[in-house]
C-alpha cells in the first residue's frame, strides 16, 4: 500500500473518523445531557476541555499505533497519524499545556480532581497497551476506554450537580459504560482483518469474532437490563427525555450490530457507532425542557 497519504485525499466520512471528530462533538453533547440530568452549572471552559482533551487521548492512542505500523499499514486512520505525526504531536503539546492551565485557573475543585483521577487512568491504558504490551491488555483495552469515556461524559458533569452516590446513578453509570463497551467491541470486530494484518491487538484479535460477536450480545442484555431497572427506580419529571436519549442510543448500535454487512462498508459502522454520541444532548435541547403530563 502507498505510504503517500494526505488529508486533502481524505473524503468527509474519512476525515470524521481519522480525527474521532463524532466522539469530540459528541462528549460535549453527553456532557450536555449528563450536566442537565443532574442539574449541574457547567461552564464553557468544561466543554472545552472536555472535547479537547478526549481528542488529545484518541489522537495520541492513533499516532502510536501509526508508530508501530509505520507508513504500511493497511488502516487509513494510522497512515494519516503516522504520516502528520510531527505537526500533530506539536498540536497537542501545545493544547496539553493550555488545557492543564484552563483546568486549574477554571474548573470547579472536584472537577479537577476527578480529572486527575481519570488521567491517571488513562496513562495506565496508555502504558499497559503501547509500553508494557501485557497480554491482558489485549482484551481489556476497550473495557478500560469504555469506563474513562463513562466517567468522562457522565460523573465529571454530574459531580458538579446532584449526582452523589445513588442506586440510579449507579445503574446510570453501568448502563453509560455497557454502552461504551458495545461500541468499542463492535470496532474491534469489525477491524479484525485489519487488525491481523497489521499485528495489532483487540479484544476481537484476542477472542475470535465468533465470541466477540456473543459478548456483544450480552453486553446488550447488560446495557437493557441496567436501562429497565433505571426506568423503574427513577421517579422524576425528566425521565422520559432521558429514556428516550437511552434507547435512540441502544437502537443505532443494535441496528450496527444487527446489519454488519451493511455497515461495514466504508468503515460506517465507526462514524454511525460515533454518532450516538450527539444523540442525548440533541434529544434534550428538543424534548428536555418540555412537559408532558
């Protein structure tokens, strides 16, 4: 395969999932609904360093895959990071830098706190799965970036409302994190060729696409049952926005699942798999402030 590669080659689709743009745009657009859920006042400077920081995190995960592919690997999203790695490791640095100082000068303590926290998270993925190569690694990289993301878009809005430590909140939290994890494995089983082809490691490389296909299953047996249980435990006035939110979620990617073939062409499943993301915030800005009883 040609290792010359440039963005202006790139179509729309293409740019959108090489630059993980859906996830950005949509963290801020979870964070949205989470932070409105739990009646949380969150400033401009939170969704900034929400977005800029989970691109921060999914290109520097991109570019080390692209250092150890180099310019032949078969993934159109590593070449590119390979390929402007230079520019774009500058790119975050920079943005690394500004966002620590809009952190501290900016965000509530308990938010920066957290942050921390979940940082420290993300440099042991970073660790376990690009430096230490531990065979564990292998299969629960996509659990690990599916309890960050969780923490991410859900308890760091949620902190600075009224989240606290409840029943619904917990079964919130699994339903947000078996989410994730459906997402990520329907990823990792669609890039199995690619993957093998390129000697990288996934869940999907590690258990087959047979049992991955199966724990995705039960991953959304896990995600609906945690959903239900939210349903019934909850009694508040803006449940039926939220559930709606839920299942337009739960649905998209059950359709993804369901139809792979379809979706696999021209990596759809990762831009529609990504776009779920968008989904809560867009379902609250319409039907959140609205009363229907």
């Amino acid at each position: 395969m040609s290792s010359d590669i440039r963005i202006a080659d790139l179509s729309v689709k293409e740019f959108i999932n090489c630059f993980s743009l859906l996830v950005v745009f949509g963290s801020v657009s979870t964070a949205y609904f989470f932070g409105a859920l739990y009646h949380a006042n969150l400033s401009y400077s939170f969704y900034w360093l929400l977005g800029t920081t989970v691109w921060i995190i999914y290109s520097l995960d991109h570019i080390l895959d692209g250092l150890k592919l180099g310019s032949n690997s078969t993934s159109v999203r590593h070449r590119i990071h390979y390929e402007y790695r230079k520019p774009l490791l500058s790119i975050l640095t920079g943005l690394g830098l500004f966002n620590a100082y809009l952190a501290f000068s900016f965000l509530p303590k308990i938010v920066w706190q957290l942050g921390l926290g979940t940082a420290g998270l993300v440099v042991v993925y970073f660790a376990f799965v690009h430096l230490l190569k531990l065979t564990i690694a292998n299969w629960t990289k996509e659990l690990v970036v599916a309890f960050v993301v969780a923490i991410g878009m859900m308890v760091l809005p949620g902190a600075v409302g009224d989240l606290g430590f409840s029943f619904t909140g917990a079964l919130m939290f699994i339903f947000l994190t078996s989410l994730n994890y459906i997402n990520l494995l329907l990823f990792s089983y669609n890039d199995y060729d690619s993957d093998i082809a390129n000697g990288l490691k996934s869940a999907a490389t590690s258990w087959g696409k047979e049992k991955t296909y199966q724990i995705i299953l039960y991953t959304f047996g896990v995600a609906f049952m945690s959903f239900l249980l939210w349903t019934f435990s909850l009694n508040a006035v803006n449940k039926l926005p939220a559930s709606v939110a839920m299942l337009v979620m739960l649905n998209v990617l059950l359709v993804i699942y369901i139809q792979e073939d379809r979706f696999a062409e021209k990596e759809s499943y990762r831009f529609w798999g990504d776009f779920i993301y968008l989904i809560p915030g867009l379902v609250w800005f319409l039907l959140g402030e609205r009363q229907f009883f």
